[in-house]
C-alpha cells in the first residue's frame, strides 16, 4: 500500500468511502471489517474515506 499516494490509495479510499455510504450513519469498524477491509486499512485510509463519503453525501 501506498498510503501517500498513488492509485491504489485512491481505489482504496474511493472503495471505502463508498462503503461507509452505503452503511450509512454510525458506520463502524466493524462495518468496513464485514466489507472486506483489514484494520490497516481502516486505520490509514479511513479519515480520508469518510471525509470523501461525506461530500459525496452531500453532492447527492
């Protein structure tokens, strides 16, 4: 993992965002665990992932 770039960060931050998404509130780590992240994952991309979820929420 790049987590300072490059197009897997962004696949991956796109993916989950889109996860937290359709979770919807109250989305948890548990959630993105059941969603197939890894808790390094979550750990790296997940404040960027639910930044981007919320715009896109927003946006919609």
């Amino acid at each position: 993992m790049q987590p300072n770039g490059g197009i897997h960060t962004r696949n991956t931050i796109n993916r989950m965002a889109e996860a937290m998404r359709s979770v919807g509130d109250g989305c948890t780590k548990e959630d993105l665990f059941l969603k197939g992240f890894t808790e390094r994952q979550i750990s790296i991309f997940g404040p960027r992932a639910s930044e981007l979820a919320t715009v896109m929420a927003h946006a919609a």
